[in-house]
C-alpha cells in the first residue's frame, strides 16, 4: 500500500492555540520556537494536500508586551484595548512566520455573533 493511501484523503485541519501556548506568562514575549514549529506543521499539513485552519489568541498578550504592562487587566475596556494593540503585531507575526515559507496568511475576527446562521454561513465561505 503506498504511503499516501495509508494516510487518508485530505481534510479540513483546526489547529487552536491559546495565549498560554504562544505567549510567554512573565514576560508575555512571543514564543517564536512555538509559532515556528506550528508554521512548519502547517506547511507539512497543506503540501499533504490537507485545509488548515489556524485559530490564534494572544493579541492581550502581545498587547502586555508592546505596552510594557506586568499583568492582565481585569477591566474589559483595558482588555479590549491591549487585543486592539497586540492583534496587528501578532497577525503581521503570522504573517511574516508564514511569508518565510511563501504560505499566504489571512485574518478572520470573530465575535459570539457566529451563533447566528447567517453569519456562520458568512464565515463558512470566507
């Protein structure tokens, strides 16, 4: 049996990562060894002919970083604020991760409303 027939057909991929995942707890600097070993896995996973989907937190994280602040807020204003700061640098992060192995990246932001069909089905077809 050849190695791709024991592998299955390609499929659609979630890959979820958590602050805590990518984002060092002290000193909320990126874990760049992490993100480089799942931009490797995905690139692996996509030349396997496989759909990959990247979720990422950690824009509050980054946020800490880039405003020097020891640790998360509690307020949701100064949550939202630090996300606003750390997403942009996070997702050119991915973005210049990615672009090292010519693998396109694109950002999706998603609130609660996806309960809604409509907007599921929105987010389906991005």
């Amino acid at each position: 049996m050849s190695r791709s027939a024991k592998r299955g057909p390609p499929s659609t991929i979630v890959i979820k990562l958590g602050t805590s995942s990518i984002v060092h707890e002290e000193t909320h600097q990126p874990l760049l060894s992490i993100l480089s070993a799942v931009v490797e896995t995905v690139v692996n996973l996509r030349s396997h002919g496989h759909k990959v989907v990247l979720v990422s937190s950690g824009a509050i994280g980054v946020g800490l970083r880039t405003m020097d602040i020891p640790q998360r807020p509690k307020s949701l204003s100064k949550k939202q604020a630090l996300a606003a700061i750390g997403q942009g640098r996070l997702i050119a992060l991915w973005d210049n991760l990615f672009g090292q192995s010519d693998q396109r990246t694109a950002q999706v932001l998603l609130t609660r409303d996806i309960r809604s069909y409509t907007i599921f089905k929105c987010c389906q077809h991005t």
